[in-house]
C-alpha cells in the first residue's frame, strides 16, 4: 500500500496539531507524578514516554460513530489524539466526580470515554481483546463500516485470552485492529521471559485471515501510515490485523516501579536518546517545515492549555460518598400481567427444556436483537448436550444463533463486547456445558459485574448467562457442583435459580428483558422431570427477587431453591403425615434476595431450616441465616439450621454421591430436630 504520509507531503497544519497533541500529552504525562506529590491523587500512573508515534496514530486513525477504541493504561496520548480533552484526562488522573471515564470510580489512568465509545476498560491487561472481538461482530451484522481498535503491551499477548480472542477473530473474519505496543518489558520482566520470539505478532504467523504489520512505533509517520494501512485494510477485507509497534519505555513502568533496579545504564542511556517526541521536533527543522520559533509558539501554546485545564479539573467536584449504591445493577424489566410470578392457570404441564427451549424461541421472535452463542448449541438437529437450545439456529439463522469455539472466557468476554454496539442488544450464552466448566470465565464474568459501576452507569453488558448446574445424575466432580455462592458474592449481576417449569420461563423471559447480567442456573436433573413440570401461561412473567410459597405452614419454615426444593417439599409432606405443619419458601432468585417473603414466613413459624444442594460450609444458606439472625432474631424460638453438601467433591460412584448430597431424608431429619427443639 502506498505511504500517505512522510515529513516532505504532509500538511503543514496536520503537522502542527500533531506537534501540539504530542507537546500537550506530554507535559501531562510529565506532571501526573506532581499530583501525586501534593496528595491530589493519581495514584496510579503509566507513563507513555516511549511510545508516542504508534498513540499519536491510534487517536488520529480513530473515526468517531463509527469505530470503538479499547485503550489500556499506558494510552494517554492515544486516547487526547482521539480527541479526550487535556482537562478530561486530569479529572481521571485525579479522580474528579465529572470524570468521564468513571466518575472517580475506576482507577486513574484508566481513560474513556463511553458516549463516544472510547471504553471503559479493565487493570486486567488484555482482557478488552474479547470485548473488541465481540463489538467487531455487531460492526459486521449491523453492517456498519468500522473498526474495533484494541491496545496493550507486548506481555499482554502472553495472556490466554488474547490468544482466544485473536483466534475467534481469525476465524470470524472480524475488523479488529490489535496494536501491540512492544517496549520490550512487562512490567520488570523482559520480553525473552514472555516468549521465544523477538517480535510477539510473530507467535500468531499461522493464523488463517490475519494481515500483521510491523512498524516503529517511536516513529510519527510509519506509525500513521500502519495504522492507516491497518483500519482500510480490516473494513475491506472484513479481516483482523495486528500491528506490531516496536517503542521504547523511557520510565518506570508505574510510578510504583523503580526500573534503576533492573535496567543498566546503557540501557536507560539508549531509551532517552530515543525519544520519539524529541525525533519529531528535530524532523520539523531539519527538513524546513517548522522554524524554532514556531515549534516554540506550539509549545507555549501546549503550556497554557494544561495550565487552564489543570486550573478547572482541581476545582472540579469530588465523587459523593452517597453514591456508592448507584449503578450496582440496572432497574430490571418489570412484569406487566403476572406482577407476583403466580398464576392458577390450567392446562397441559411442561417440562424444564421444553420450557426453557420454547420461552428462547419466544423471546427471540419479541426481540429481533436477540443473539445465542456457546458450545454445542447449534450443531444440526442437536441443541447443546440437554437440547436447550434444540431447532433455533433453524428458525433464527446462523447469525444469531452459533456454536463458540471451546473457550469460556471468549464465550463470555465477546457477549460483553457485543452488547456494547446498542444497548437494545440482549445476548444468551450457555458459558459452559456445565457449571463446573465456566471456571475460566470467571476472570470476564468479574469484568460483566462491575462494568456498570465502573462506568458510572454509561454501560451494562445485557447479557442473560445460563448454566446446567447441579447433581443427582451420577456426573461426579465436573458434572454435579453448584457456584451460586461465588456468584452471589460478587455485586452487580442477578442469580435466579428456578425449578419449576414456569418459574423457569417467567424468569428467562424477564431476564431477557431486562438491562444488566442476570446468571441463569438450570438444575439439570429436572430438565426432564416430570415432578418439575407445570402449566406455563403465554408470555408468563415471574419479577426478580420474588419468592413463592410452595407449601404453606405455621410450625416450621424450609427456605430453599433448586433440586432440594423438591426434596424439601417430599419432606415437609412426610412431616404434614406426623402432625407437623411446614412450609416451603422456594426463593426462585437468590439475588436480589426477597428477605421480606423470608421474615414474614419466619415471623409466623418462629423457626427456620435453609437448605440447599451447595456445600453449608462458604454456601449461599449462611448468607440467609445471617440475614435472618441480624434483622428477625427475636422472633426465633431455635436456632436456625442448615441442610447442604458435605464439605467435599461431589463423587461420582452413586454411593460416594449420596453420601455428599441432600437428601429427602436428611432434610426430614434435620427439619424434625428444629419442630422438637
């Protein structure tokens, strides 16, 4: 591709707004330490010395509506090229209530600008390639003419779910711009400790539709013309490509780090007098295009920009305390018909799949927004190993319903991605097969929770995951667990746990509906039950945070949800036979948790049993009996008590589970004890 741009063609007043972009962002870069120093903030601060030409173009490259830009820490100069202000960079720097990346939220050095979707990223280096990959294939099936550009360090590529996210956009021939920004270091450690080879781009030569493009990136114009050549390139060839920006890191990697401790003085001799900010100025002269004078001018020019921008952000207000509950998770969709979750329609009775399978195909059709990807989910006739999702790829087309590659956290960091291109989007996942697999995920699953607190609320991933959770079919270790109680402990997502057929599709239904991340887990062993199975109205809709009474009673309350519930409700039965009156609270969501339905029933039966198929030891139950000891205690006539997995795997011999598992008859033990107490 022919060169646009050299130091002889390029115009005069380019050069000059280059001049000054590089000048401004670097006396900011140069004073963040200072704010520090006076205890005004900016704790955290990656100085970008070094790699001046590959940002300058990144920012200049970087078309507004049309493209997205995942920047990460070091990329200050990128993010002014883009068009972020000198003031709008302070006020992050040092936490400011009007910061636009986060409100003082997120940590410094962490800038965006989410309205012109310069987003919002993690520390996590890396991890925003997924959320690129992902809004890269909303460009293409909204056919939108654009690019995803995403940015990091060479020692992120050492990551896997870069490697996952280069992969699946290889092979679904995504725009997405991966700028590599190679100073040789991560951190302390070099780059012959990351990988064999001595340029990273070229660990990834054998990927099938990558274009990677090497340049210098201390260099203004080779820079510009790569990644140039780079966005024209990924639109007209609907291709990913890396660009492999060779810079130098002239500081410390933080103002934490001291790199006298491992770099020698030859080194930090050669990486000064490589400056590319100092390079440029010299170029300007020596080929004419600029006088000293005017370079001058710029400079001073530069000088008083920060100094009014510094002037207003350090008057700028500080974050109130009071809003910390603000934006943890978005108003939910609220039923309209079925304000409760109850009805008393009926009529034939439908199980779990069946239910599940026909509330997706409903939702899909109110909503043409709607997408389903994972693994195993569309494979011909078949529909994931339980047919959840059986016959939608026919109906809905390959566009909108897919098979993932086996790769969780891509699964869950592309959903993330995708649902940043509109906020109309609404996304399914299966984020593994089953529960036990999606720990890889769990590192994008922390990013969906606090994206929309970390953003001030300007995002929420829409993303409803579901998940095959549970025992009682014989699985063993990576078959039979249940991670309610990781998720519950991490704000910002909704965990509904349903086993009814009914309550299964009224909480999908308002799951899709509904902004934010809601975890969907499925005990799979009732999938086909037919003691599962209810009448589901059309367009039955159950609210978040509602629980039902299965069974009423008045001498002793069994809260709980899941596969137990049924076991709970056989034993309160057994118990009704021996005079005993006992009622069942299926909590159907565990978060946000209905304690009102919980204390009403406790305040009636004045004893309490909390059951569930989780381990008692780090389960979701002590989260409920603390509830209830805190707030209710002087109501209680017994302690409340626990029924739960042994503190062990789950086994997989049908003996080694039973005896790990609930059962009816250690919940009818337990609940006797209580009623006799």
């Amino acid at each position: 591709m022919k060169k646009k741009y050299d130091i002889k063609s390029t115009d005069k007043k380019t050069l000059a707004n280059w001049y000054h972009l590089m000048t401004l962002g670097r006396a900011i870069d140069e004073k963040a330490p200072a704010y520090l120093l006076q205890s005004l903030g900016w704790s955290y601060h990656a100085p970008y010395a070094g790699h001046d030409g590959i940002q300058l173009a990144m920012g200049q490259v970087f078309t507004k509506g049309k493209d997205f830009m995942f920047p990460y820490y070091r990329d200050m100069l990128t993010v002014l090229s883009a068009g972020v202000t000198a003031e709008e960079l302070i006020l992050n720097g040092i936490s400011k209530a009007t910061d636009p990346a986060s409100g003082g939220r997120h940590m410094s050095n962490h800038f965006a600008k989410p309205e012109w979707h310069i987003e919002n990223v993690s520390s996590a280096t890396g991890n925003h390639d997924l959320h690129a990959v992902g809004v890269a294939r909303a460009l293409v099936y909204y056919k939108q003419k654009g690019v995803a550009i995403t940015s990091h360090g060479d020692s992120a590529t050492s990551e896997g779910y870069v490697y996952e996210a280069i992969n699946g956009a290889s092979k679904e021939r995504l725009p997405v711009i991966f700028v590599i920004q190679d100073n040789g270091y991560g951190i302390s450690v070099p780059k012959k400790d990351q990988t064999a080879n001595r340029k990273v781009a070229d660990n990834f030569t054998g990927f099938k539709n990558l274009r990677i493009i090497h340049c210098n990136g201390k260099d203004v114009f080779d820079s510009m013309n790569a990644m140039t050549e780079a966005r024209e390139y990924a639109i007209e060839n609907r291709t990913p490509v890396i660009v492999q920006a060779n810079c130098v890191r002239i500081g410390s990697h933080s103002n934490s780090d001291k790199h006298t401790l491992y770099r020698d003085e030859n080194e930090l001799a050669y990486v000064k007098a490589a400056d590319p900010l100092l390079k440029f100025r010299r170029m300007l002269i020596r080929y004419k295009r600029f006088t000293d004078e005017e370079l001058k001018e710029i400079e001073a020019n530069a000088k008083k920009e920060l100094s009014q921008a510094n002037r207003k952000a350090l008057s700028a207000p500080d974050p109130d305390p009071k809003t910390i509950f603000d934006f943890v998770t978005p108003d939910p969709y609220v039923p309209q018909k079925y304000t409760d979750g109850t009805h008393n329609e009926q009529g034939e009775k439908k199980n779990l799949v069946t239910a599940i399978n026909e509330t997706l195909k409903a939702e899909f059709r109110h909503n043409p927004d709607t997408f389903l990807w994972g693994q195993d989910v569309a494979n011909k006739d078949k529909g994931g190993v339980f047919n959840v999702s059986k016959g939608m790829q026919q109906e809905f087309g390959e566009d909108r319903v897919f098979n993932a590659p086996i790769a969780e956290d891509f699964i869950v960091g592309t959903a993330n991605g995708m649902s940043r291109f509109d906020p109309k989007i609404r996304i399914v996942v299966e984020g593994a097969e089953f529960a036990d697999y999606f720990w890889p995920a769990m590192e994008q699953y922390i990013e969906c929770t606090h994206d929309y607190w970390r953003s001030n609320g300007k995002f929420s991933p829409n993303i409803t995951l579901r998940l095959a959770s549970g025992g009682y079919i014989g699985g063993g270790i990576y078959h039979s667990q249940n991670l309610e109680a990781v998720f519950t402990s991490l704000p910002g997502s909704r965990v509904v746990y349903p086993c009814f057929a009914d309550d299964a599709a009224g909480l999908l239904r308002t799951s899709l509906r509904s902004k934010g991340l809601t975890v969907f887990l499925e005990p799979k062993c009732q999938y086909n039950s037919v003691e599962a199975s209810a009448v589901i109205p059309d367009d039955f809709e159950v609210p978040f945070g509602k629980a039902r009474i299965r069974r009423e009673g008045k001498d002793l309350t069994i809260v709980t949800y899941g596969n137990t519930l049924l076991l709970s409700l056989n034993a309160a039965e057994r118990l009704a036979k021996e005079n005993w009156d006992v009622e069942v609270i299926d909590l159907r969501t565990l978060m946000p948790l209905d304690k009102e339905a919980i204390f009403e029933s406790v305040k009636k039966t004045n004893k309490a049993l909390i059951v569930h198929e989780d381990k008692v030891f780090g389960g979701f139950g002590g989260e409920i009996v603390s509830t209830i000891n805190d707030e209710i205690f002087q109501y209680l006539d017994a302690p409340v008590k626990r029924v739960g997995s042994t503190f062990t795997p789950v086994g997989f011999h049908p003996i080694l589970e039973k005896a790990v598992l609930p059962s009816e008859e250690k919940i009818y033990e337990a609940a006797k004890k209580l009623l006799e107490f």
